[in-house]
C-alpha cells in the first residue's frame, strides 16, 4: 500500500479552508472562521508525530508540538467565548510553556532541569492566574507551591 505525501495532505486541507471562508465571505455558511486554531492543532500534531517517527531522540520537537496543540485549544476556547477574557486569562501562555518543558521531561532523558523549569513555570502561571482574577483565591498558589515540592522530592528519591 502506498503511503500518502505530507505535501497531498498539507494542499487538500489549505483548498478546502480556502473553500469554506469564501463560502463564509459570500454568505453561504457562517462560523468558518472560528475554526482557525485547527491549524494549529494539525501543526502541533505534526511536530508530535515527527517526535514518535524519530524514535523520541529531538526532545524540541515535542516541546513545539505540545505548545502548539495547546496553544490551538486555547485560542478555540477564546474563539467560541469572547476575546475580552484574554485580560485575565494571559498567564495560561505561562502555563502552556511549562507544560511543553514538562512533555520533554516525561518523554526524553529525565533531566532535573526541564522538571525544575516546567514547575517553576506553571508556579509563575498559577501565581499570576490567580492573583489576577481574584485576590480571594491566593491560597491556590500555596497548593501549586506544594505539589511543585511534591514533584521535586518524588524526583530526588
């Protein structure tokens, strides 16, 4: 059986976008144009499976596929509510980063520093995020604290 090019795969899904926002530009469907972050959640996927398909020895291509799937739910989430909650919502980028530190720990050499650096980022992004919607939820920051230390020590042992 013969295997399917990137290159077909890549051009028929850039001619059926290219299809669809006309149909949307001239009236005929509506809500196209949200589905944009699905682009980067097929590039993100990409850059996952190149990761599987070079026997998991470039740990930047997780580190990239990871972020871009996440950063592609994350812009569906804004596409499908309102923009307007990005205000409070930005300390998710922090998040996002750290978790792509985090995909290379898990899935490469298990070096303490991707695992120091995806804690220390999402703590960042714990902090910010919760000191910027509600003073009222600080004590969350404690618990993000706490299970850093967890991961931390459960490293050590």
């Amino acid at each position: 059986m013969r295997r399917v090019r990137s290159i077909f795969i890549l051009s028929l899904l850039f001619i059926l976008a290219g299809i669809a926002l006309t149909l949307e530009n001239v009236g005929i469907i509506i809500g196209a144009s949200k589905l944009w972050p699905g682009f980067l959640l097929i590039l993100g996927s990409g850059f996952i499976i190149l990761f599987i398909e070079h026997r998991r020895r470039e740990l930047s291509l997780i580190f990239l596929g990871t972020t871009i799937v996440l950063l592609g739910l994350f812009f569906f989430y804004f596409n499908f509510t309102t923009w307007s909650h990005m205000a409070t919502m930005w300390p998710i980028f922090l998040a996002i980063a750290g978790a792509g530190f985090f995909a290379m720990y898990l899935t490469g050499r298990h070096h303490i520093f991707l695992l120091l650096a995806g804690a220390l980022i999402m703590l960042a992004a714990v902090f910010y995020l919760v000191f910027g919607i509600s003073l009222q939820l600080w004590p969350l920051s404690l618990v993000a604290f706490g299970t850093s230390l967890l991961l931390v020590d459960h490293y050590y042992r």
